[in-house]
C-alpha cells in the first residue's frame, strides 16, 4: 500500500490531464455512488465512496471545520483523505491525501464542465469567491481557455480578495478585482462561483445571454449560490443526476419550490461525455452544478495513483 502525499505529486499534475481523465471515466459503466454526511453546525464531515467496474473502489472522509482560516495561525478548512482500491482483489492500492484530491477533482470538474458547455471563444472569467478553491479556478480556467483576456474575482471580504490577487500578482498573474458583483457578472463569458452561502449570491437578472456559469460552493441541502431566476433561464447542467437533485440545495429548493422540474435538468457529464447535445447555442445561458460526487473522487484518484508510479 502506497501513501500519497499533496507535495508527492501535485507538480506534476495538470488540469488537462485531469479533465481528460474524467471524461473517459465517464464512458465506463456508470457508478455505485454512497454518500454519509454528519453536522454539527457549519462544521461538517462528508464521507463519499464509489465502485467502478473496470476502475476500481474508493472510499474519501474529509471534515470541513470553515472557522479554521480564522484560527491563529491559520489552519486548513478542509481536512481528509481517500482510500483507493483495486477493482479486482478489493485490496487497498493507496491512501492519497484528501486535500490532494478535492483540489484537483473540484476544479477538474468545473473546467470539464465548462470545456464542455462555454463558449469555446470566452474571453471573461469571473470568480467569486476568495478561498483555496479559488485559487485553482484561475489556474484552471487559463490552462483549459488559454484564450481568456481578463480575470476577476469578487468577494464579500474585499481584504481577501486583495489578498489572494497579490499574492497570484507575484506568481505573474494580473487579477482585477470587482467592487460591485452585478457589473462584474454582466461583462463575464465565465462565471465559477465557489462560496459557502446558503442564500443565492447571483441573480439572473445580471446574466448577460452567452454565458456559462459554474456553481460549486453549495454541498448541502440548505445551501445554494444561484437565484431562482437564474434557474429559470438557463440551461441547466449537472456532473451528476444521482448526487445533486435530491441531496444538494441548488437544485434540491427550486425543485421542490417547482422554480424547474427534473426534466429542465438537460444532462450529466453521462449524457455529455457520450455524445449528448450540450448548450444550444451560442446566446444560451448554461448553468453546470459541479457537485463533487465520489465517482470524480476515483476518477481523479487513479490518474493521480498511475502518475505517482510513473514517475
């Protein structure tokens, strides 16, 4: 059994190679899911596992403790790690750090996502929201759209978002940053919202036609970062039917309210990685729900497990 460590191997990735993975991952037989989330307030441990015929097995526990970034000193709000499995004997082949994984699946995700419903000719990016997520977003976006001119970011604490661009400033970034959200949002091709609000941040009202939006930050089912009007007019997206409709607030609360119905949901990365029909046209709104199911766990677990022992 091999111990994957974040320093190990996380230079050696790329979102590319990440992003590829999860489509043909997507092309294997669809997988078992099995999700396990324990609260205690805002702090929260979520326990994902996945089986994959034909990939292999894995089991991810990681704890999300958001008051960490305030502590002295500053600690990591998200703590964990996966158990990767082999498909074939059930023996345990690995135990990759779960802050290794969560980087490169949560930003894989939503760059798949976006490579596979923006418009290929974006040039805007906006990011909202200021966290370790954040970070990776812009990393993403510019490698898998190499053709973005510019990139915001906006957050509700401004000292932050100062913050993370100077500090993106010294690794040769130029990063604007947005004092007002709703003007920032209606000059974006691309919007990736990672917050933790449990109240919608963005309103549809400010979405311009031709623009792909990408919501990550809510994973529980009171939290959601889209308005109902948002909803509404856009194409809707999922990476996964099995683990965003019921258990996730995004869809979850317009759903139940009958803001849209299952069938406004057009398809998943099943649907779209094999050849599904994906925005329809170049002024649609596409909205993606990256949802962060243990499937892409795996997925992103074993290209990261062949990379480390290719090395």
């Amino acid at each position: 059994m091999q111990n994957i460590g974040f320093d190990d191997i996380d230079h050696k990735l790329t979102w590319t190679a990440i992003a590829d993975a999860l489509e043909a991952g997507h092309r294997f037989e669809k997988a078992q899911v099995g999700d396990l989330l324990l609260r205690d307030g805002d702090r929260a441990l979520l326990n994902r596992g996945a089986w994959i015929k034909g990939l292999g097995l894995a089991l991810k526990s990681m704890s999300v403790f958001p008051e960490n970034n305030d502590r002295t000193p500053p600690m990591p709000s998200i703590q964990g790690a996966m158990l990767l499995f082999d498909g074939e004997t059930g023996a345990v082949k690995a135990v990759l750090d779960g802050v290794l994984v969560t980087k490169w699946k949560t930003a894989g995700d939503s760059v798949l996502g976006a490579r596979l419903l923006a418009r290929p000719d974006s040039r805007r990016l906006l990011v909202v929201g200021a966290g370790t997520v954040a970070r990776s977003l812009m990393s993403a976006y510019r490698e898998i759209f190499p053709g973005l001119g510019g990139v915001t970011i906006w957050n509700r604490n401004r000292e932050k978002a100062d913050a993370l661009a100077r500090e993106l400033a010294d690794e040769g970034l130029t990063i604007e940053v947005a004092t007002d959200l709703s003007e920032a949002a209606a000059s974006a091709d691309i919007i990736s919202c990672a917050t933790m609000t449990k109240t919608p941040i963005l309103k549809g009202e400010w979405i311009r036609p031709g623009t792909h939006v990408d919501l990550i930050g809510a994973y529980r089912p009171d939290m959601r970062e889209a308005d109902d009007e948002l909803m509404r007019k856009a194409e809707v997206f999922v990476d996964s039917r099995e683990t965003t409709m019921e258990d996730i607030g995004e869809l979850a609360i317009p759903l139940a309210a009958g803001v849209i119905t299952e069938g406004d949901v057009r398809g998943d990365f099943y649907d779209l990685c094999n050849g599904g029909k994906g925005r329809s046209g170049q002024d649609a709104i596409t909205l993606f729900k990256n949802g962060g199911g243990a499937h892409l766990d795996l997925m992103t677990g074993s290209v990261i497990y062949e990379k480390f022992n290719a090395a």
